[in-house]
C-alpha cells in the first residue's frame, strides 16, 4: 500500500515539476519550430515513464526492438493488460508515438493536456459520427509522419486472456499507407490489476513484431488484415515466459 501511496503522489509532483517543459513546449510552437517541439515532447514523455515504471518496480524486458522502423511512421497495434500499458509503450519503444486514447482521459488535468501535445486523440465509442472523426484525425496524423498507437480491444483486459478486436480498427494504417508494427504486452497487469489497483512489482515482456505493410493489399489480405494481426498478438502471448 505503501508503494501504491507513494507512487501516486510522484506521479502529480513529476507532472507539475515539468511544468517549465510545458512552457517551453509551446513556445516552440508558437516559434513555428515543430521538429524541435516534437522531439522535446517526446523526451519529455519517455523521462516520466520511466521514471514511473521504477517506482513502480516494473522490470521490462523488450524482444525485438530491431522491428521498430526508423526512418517512418508507423502503426502500433497492441493487447491491453492494464494501466502501465501506456507508460511501458512510452518508457520502452524508441520512436515517438501518440495514443488514441478513451475520451474520459480528457477529464485528467496536465496528462490531457501533455496527450494533446503529443497529438494524441480522444475516441468515445459511444458516439459513432465522433468515433469516425477521431479516426479520420488519427490517419491524417499517420499520413503526416506520426507514429500512432492502438489497443483494438477498446479495454483493459486485466490479464493474460486477450479480448476479440474492434473491427475497423486497423483500417487508418491501410488508409494512410503506412506499416502496422503488432506489439505483445505480457504481464502488465500484474504490475496493478492482478492486485486489486495495489501496485507491486512484476516482470514484464514485449515482443515487437516484424512490421506488415498495407501498401497494395488485395482485398482479401485487407479483410484478413485484422484476424492476422491479432493472431501474432496472441501466439506471442501463448509463448510467453510471464
């Protein structure tokens, strides 16, 4: 409980001891110096979770960080175990990234506000005509060379089992012509879930898979995409060591 207590209280005074950073953020900005914004966010992003995943205890072991492309954007599609997922995917795989994000983190104050700078977007399932717009959005951030992350199951599951995905949720990569990288998270929820929101310290593995292109799919590779790319997810899961 302890570690829980405290963890949390260094999660708030992290994000107001960066605040200078925000500042600088936006001047950037406003100077029209995006490439040096992008990449002050970015490393501003990457410092705080990993900060977080030491206080937390996690140990991440990363398989296959060689399949993360260097030279564009990409496609992160990935399970969802629990609420260190983000911080993991931060804190752990080299490229900078943005989220699309539920809806609800908007009511979050200063981590809304520094999702909103990395170009993060905010889906509410329960608004179908809000749901194609937020998509839309996110494709054109592909197209523009940002790199975007997904979890298709639309939750957490909070263990090992893994959801179906969301059909339709691969189809932005198709759209903006970019490569869809399958990422497995094995174990986070042992960091938090498992326990009953009490965080303790767990080992945790991900497994980068080889990047799929979608630049000249056939129609019958487009409709198998989704099926394809959660059967690596889930076959790394099952070979898993955690």
């Amino acid at each position: 409980m302890f570690r829980t207590i405290a963890w949390f209280g260094y999660f708030w005074l992290y994000l107001i001891k960066i605040m200078p950073e925000y500042f600088k953020v936006n001047r950037l900005l406003k100077e029209g110096k995006i490439k040096e914004r992008d990449l002050l966010v970015d490393s501003v992003a990457s410092k705080w979770a990993k900060a977080l995943l030491r206080f937390a205890g996690a140990r991440v072991k990363v398989i296959g960080a060689e399949n993360v492309p260097s030279d564009r954007a990409v496609l992160f599609v990935s399970n969802h175990q629990g609420n260190f997922d983000i911080p993991i995917f931060l804190g752990c795989i080299n490229k900078p990234k943005a989220f699309i994000a539920k809806v609800e983190m908007l009511k979050m104050p200063i981590i809304s506000t520094w999702m909103k700078q990395m170009n993060c977007v905010f889906l509410d399932r329960q608004d179908l005509r809000q749901n194609l717009r937020v998509m839309n959005d996110a494709t054109e951030y592909l197209k523009k060379g940002y790199s975007m992350v997904i979890f298709p199951e639309g939750t957490r599951s909070k263990g090992k089992t893994m959801g179906e995905f969301k059909a339709g949720s691969l189809r932005m990569a198709i759209k903006a012509n970019v490569p869809i990288v399958p990422v497995t998270i094995n174990g986070s929820y042992k960091l938090m879930e498992q326990n009953g929101f009490i965080i303790k310290p767990a080992e945790v593995e991900i497994v980068i898979s080889e990047p799929i292109e979608t630049i000249g799919l056939t129609k019958e590779q487009t409709n198998e995409l989704n099926e394809k790319v959660q059967s690596i997810i889930a076959g790394n899961l099952e070979a898993g060591l955690l």
